[in-house]
C-alpha cells in the first residue's frame, strides 16, 4: 500500500502536535567535581535544560566545537555563580530553552574548568568525544611558540633581574619534568614546555599531590593548569605555558594525564630542601598515594564519557531559544 506525500505529512502532524516540553535537569560542579552531569543530554525543541549549579563558582557559556573554551558570538552565558561549600539547599538555576535539535556546546568559563573537562552538550549527535578532547587539548592562556628541534636548549633566560626557568615536560619515552625542582624569586616566571605525549601541569597541594588543588582547596582556590598539551610524535615546535612567581611560597605541580603523577612526574617551585616538604618528599608522596597504576582514578575532574545518568533521551525539531538565568539564595 501506497501514502500519497499529504497524507504522510497530514499524519505526521497530527502525531506532532501535542509534544509537553520537557525540564531536563543538569548539575554543574559540586564539591571536588568540575564537571556538567550528565555530560550531555538530546532535547527536543521547547525542552528547557535546567542548570543547578552546585560549589564552587561555574558558569554554563555557550561556544563552538571548534573553538569549545571560548564564548560563541551571540551564545548565552549565564555569567559566574558562586556556590559556597557550606551550602546544601537551594541552589541557584539557570534556565536555557532549546532552540532546534542542532548541537549546543557549553563550557565552564573558570579559570582552567574547560581544559579540565568541564563542558556539555545538548544533542552533539557523535561530535561529543570530539568537542571534550577538542577542549581538554586547547591549553588555555598556552601560546605556541617553537624552539629547536634537536637538543632541548637553554634552560633559563634572565632579563634585568629576574629570570624565567624553562621547564620541558615530557618527551619521547620520558615521563618527567626537566628540571624537576627549581628555586624561583619573587617576579620570575616559569615557562613550561610541553614535548611528547600529552601532558599537563596542573597545581595540586604537598598533601595532595595528584589531585588539583582547584578540588581540593576548602578556600574555593582555583589552581594553576595548564590543561592537556597533546605533542605529536613528529612534533618540531612545543606548545608553551608561562606562569608568574608573586612570593616564595612553594608550588607544588603534577601531570594530570593518566597514571603520570603516580609515577613520579610532578614539579615543584622553591620546595626547601631538608624541611619536611622537600621535592624529594613530594615525589615519594605522589608515588605512595598514586603509585599502585592499576586503578588511577579519573584523570583530575576530566569526566569519562559513560558519565551520563539516568537522562531522558528524546528528539525533535526546532524554533527559537532563550536563556535565563535565575540566580537565587547564593548563601554566601
Ligand atoms: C567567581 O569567579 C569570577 C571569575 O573568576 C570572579 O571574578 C568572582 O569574583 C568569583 N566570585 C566569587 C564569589 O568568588
Ligand atoms: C590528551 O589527554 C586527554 C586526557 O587523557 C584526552 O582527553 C585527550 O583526548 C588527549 N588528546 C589527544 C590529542 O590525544
Ligand atoms: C607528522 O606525521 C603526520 C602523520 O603521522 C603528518 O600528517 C604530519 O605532516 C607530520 N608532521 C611533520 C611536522 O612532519
Ligand atoms: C601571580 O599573580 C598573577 C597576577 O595576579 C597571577 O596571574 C598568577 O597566577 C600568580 N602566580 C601564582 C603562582 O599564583
Ligand atoms: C631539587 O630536589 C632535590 C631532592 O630533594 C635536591 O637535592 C635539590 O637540591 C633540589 N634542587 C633545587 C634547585 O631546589
Ligand atoms: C590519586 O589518589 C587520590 C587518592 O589518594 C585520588 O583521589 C586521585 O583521584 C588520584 N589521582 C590520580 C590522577 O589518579
């Protein structure tokens, strides 16, 4: 039997009219969590996705796969929404009503949330691997620079009095910092560059050594990262990562890539040598607590892709979207 093309249509819009829009829920961060879950959700046209936005200070800001840490021209963003630790009721909200069922990517505006995997998407189709890996290798505030092929050149540069210390980070076959310690004064910069593999540094604490101290800190302090620095084999020119020395407090980093920081490959800024925190000590730590490699947890709050729950699955087609953000009780 044969549907002439109205009947189909007149069947199919009888089928589609009474579609109730539905409120699919997200939560954004939490204690010690840097991430959307679920990681990504399919809507219909209508759907308002609901963002709860739990500890820390997150934002939902729309961008592109290409550039997935960077606000989109005309994306919505609900702006910074401060979560203290100590609340646990009434979290604030924002609202953003889906559009069509083409894909919306979102990340975290923070610091380094988005390198770090915090991102999400509404009806990404197969593109949701792409954009999270596409994010976790954009190297925030990275710029790239080149430096020779052969030989890793010199290790540091003064410039008046103060000096910047090159560190390079990884390599063909090497799981390490290069130097792994160094003493660094007031107004000196560190510059890490990122050799083979896929590296990071990322600021964790002597107590915590494999741990980002963005997950960690009771202070809401948000930590250095230099998010995923992917180099591929062949590589020639290194991405680069700079940071400013503001005082002699120690700095403590590690690689976030899998089992690295287990291993031994961590980093430390004016460690004494002979105290009770030396490098020394803070390598044998990251070992101690990191070091089994057979289960190294998720890599620092970079979600794994099976991440999402119980999410109504739904699909349809589109109109025109809105994003409001209700920011109430903050509990401060
Ligand atoms: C939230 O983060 C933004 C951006 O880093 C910052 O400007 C703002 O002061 C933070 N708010 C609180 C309460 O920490
Ligand atoms: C770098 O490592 C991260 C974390 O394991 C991964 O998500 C990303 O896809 C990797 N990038 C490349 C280009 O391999
Ligand atoms: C590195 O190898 C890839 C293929 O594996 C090739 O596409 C690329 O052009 C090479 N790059 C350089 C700089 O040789
Ligand atoms: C030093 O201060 C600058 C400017 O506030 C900041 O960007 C940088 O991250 C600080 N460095 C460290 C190691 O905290
Ligand atoms: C680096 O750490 C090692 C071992 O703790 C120590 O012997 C060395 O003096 C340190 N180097 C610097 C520059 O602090
Ligand atoms: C290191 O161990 C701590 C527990 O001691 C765990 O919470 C963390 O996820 C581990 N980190 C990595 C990178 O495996």
């Amino acid at each position: 039997m044969m549907f002439t093309l109205s009947s189909v249509a007149a069947l199919l819009s009888l089928v589609a009219i009474p579609v109730r829009a539905a409120n699919i829920p997200v939560t954004v961060g939490g204690v010690g969590i840097l991430k959307y879950d679920p990681a990504s959700v399919t809507a219909n046209p209508g759907d308002v996705v609901v963002f709860t936005f739990k500890q820390k200070n997150h934002t939902a800001t729309q961008s592109t796969l290409a550039n997935p840490c960077t606000k989109a021209a005309g994306g919505f963003d609900s702006g910074f929404i401060p979560v203290a630790d100590t609340v646990t009721a009434g979290f604030p909200v924002a609202q953003y009503t889906v559009v069509d069922t083409n894909p919306v990517y979102v990340y975290c505006a923070q610091a380094n949330h988005c390198q770090s995997g915090m991102v999400f998407a509404i009806n990404p189709g197969n593109t949701l691997a792409a954009f999270q890996a596409a994010a976790a290798a954009s190297g925030g505030a990275a710029s790239g620079t080149s430096s020779a092929a052969y030989g890793y050149p010199t290790s540091t540069t003064t410039s008046g009095s103060t000096t910047d210390h090159k560190i390079i980070v990884g390599g063909t076959g090497v799981l390490s910092y290069s130097p792994s310690n160094i003493t660094a004064q007031q107004g000196d910069t560190v510059t890490f560059e990122f050799h083979q593999k896929n590296h990071t540094a990322t600021q964790s604490t002597f107590a915590d050594p494999c741990r980002s101290v963005t997950l960690t800190s009771t202070t809401g302090q948000i930590g250095l990262d230099s998010g995923f620095m992917p180099v591929a084999a062949n590589a020639t020119t290194f991405p680069t990562w700079t940071i400013q020395i503001n005082d002699t407090t120690p700095l403590w980093f590690y690689c976030k890539q899998a089992t690295h920081c287990g291993s031994g490959m961590v980093f430390a800024v004016n460690a004494v040598e002979g105290s009770s925190k030396s490098f020394e000590d803070f390598q044998a730590l990251a070992m101690q607590l990191n070091g089994t490699g057979a289960s190294s947890s998720s890599s620092a709050g970079y979600p794994s892709a099976s991440s999402s729950g119980a999410t109504k699955m739904t699909s349809g087609a589109g109109i025109a979207g809105l994003f409001i953000a209700v920011a109430f009780g903050l509990f401060l």
